[in-house]
C-alpha cells in the first residue's frame, strides 16, 4: 500500500474514532441509564391490595462500552502506526517495569500515542463507579453489579373515631375522626447498577500514567520509512485493561 493511501485511511479512521468515542462519553454521562431496579410488592394479608411488580433494566454497562472504545481505538492506533513506521526510521523500545512492550517504535508514533494516553487517561477518569455509600456484589443473571434487597413497609391511612364527650340527653355525642398509619404490606428492593468499581477505575488509571511515562522516556531516545502494515493497538489497550 502507498503512504498516501495510509493517509487517507488514517483520516477518515480518525473521524469515525471521534464520532464514537463523543457517542461513549456522552452515553456514560446519562446515570439513568447505568442505573436498574427491580421491586415487588407483598400485602400484609390476603385482602391487601395486589400491586404489581416493577422493575427497570440496566440499559448501559461501563464495561462493554470500554470494550467497544477498546477496538475503535485498536483500529486508529493501527493504522497511524502504519503510517509513522513508513514516515521515521529513529526508533526506541516501550518498556514499562522491566517488560518490552513495544519494540522499536518511530518517534512520530510516541507522539501519537501520547497524545491518546491524555485522552484516555480522561476517559477512564470519567468513567461511572459505583456508589460507595450501597454494598454491591455482581449479579450474574443480569451481568451488572446488585446491591443486597432492602425491604420497606407500605402503609395506609385508616379513619378512626375517638369520643370527646359521651351523648347526653340534651346532646349528641362529640366524635372527632383522625387518621392512623397502619401497614398493609412490604416493599423488597434491589438496586442495579452498570458502573465500575473504584477500585477498578484507578488501577486503569495507574496504568495509563505508568505507560505514559513509558512512552515519554521511549521519545527522547526516538528519531524520525515503506508503508507496510503495523499491528500495536491491541497489545497497548490490552495492557492497560490488564487482559
């Protein structure tokens, strides 16, 4: 392939890698959509009312949108690597902790990957995380995260007379009426939720920087070659996901 086809491939990847990553963000930013219930509701006794059931689905999971975000930048990363491997003959290796991540990577893709580190460094920031104020364990029947239920009572106001002043011949009796709170039932309640957990969240976050830092040092050894293809976007997104 020609470097200027590389080129062309490499802007419109870059479009359509922006317009999906603008559709993540904005899609994790809507809470009720990370959010599910399930409620079902017990009377107190056989003549109680029947209420039914009610219950709303988890329509957004954090981590399948991290997987989706995984392989749109995978296809850019690779792509712009073909490119800069054509365009530099300079070369550093990537080692984060003694481990060769990448070897012998063009300047120009150091910058390029530092420039996608930042912006995936504020996409993990941003990423929902459970609330630290419920217990959460994962659900294996809905794939999300569920708090334990929670039971509440529902109760029902009840007319009740109470006499003021007994009848008399002269008078009726004076009754006031007043209103008493009685339980007619039981609300059992569990909370769902698509979000990570904190911990997950900024071991993401710690792995962004350490490769960051990785690269940065890889840069200052770097220099500025035929357009032949170059796969690294998986290995560096699986590393930071730690898979």
């Amino acid at each position: 392939m020609k470097l200027n086809q590389v080129i062309a491939i490499e802007k419109g990847t870059k479009s359509r890698t922006l317009a999906e990553l603008t559709a993540a963000h904005h899609d994790l930013q809507k809470t009720p959509l990370l959010s599910g219930i399930a409620r079902t509701y017990k009377p107190k006794d056989d003549e109680g009312d029947q209420l039914p059931p009610e219950s709303t689905k988890v329509q957004v999971r954090a981590d399948e949108i991290v997987s989706r975000t995984v392989e749109t930048l995978t296809k850019l990363f690779d792509v712009t690597a073909t490119k800069d491997w054509a365009n530099c003959h300079a070369k550093a290796n990537v080692e984060v902790d003694g481990q060769l991540l990448l070897r012998d990577v063009p300047v120009t893709y150091l910058l390029f990957l530092e420039k996608q580190l930042v912006d995936l460094h504020t996409f993990v920031k941003k990423l929902p995380v459970l609330d630290p104020s419920e217990s959460w364990v994962r659900d294996a029947s809905t794939d999300t995260w569920a708090t334990e239920a929670s039971v509440t009572v529902k109760t029902k106001k009840v007319p009740r007379n109470h006499v003021k002043a007994e009848a008399t011949e002269k008078h009726p009796a004076q009754v006031e009426v007043y209103y008493e709170d009685v339980i007619v039932g039981t609300w059992r309640t569990v909370k769902f939720s698509g979000a990570l957990p904190a911990a997950r969240q900024n071991e993401l976050l710690e792995r962004v920087e350490r490769l960051q830092e990785a690269i940065k040092l890889a840069r200052e050894e770097a220099n500025a070659a035929e357009a032949k293809e170059v796969k690294t976007g998986e290995k560096v997104l699986r590393w930071i996901l730690g898979t």
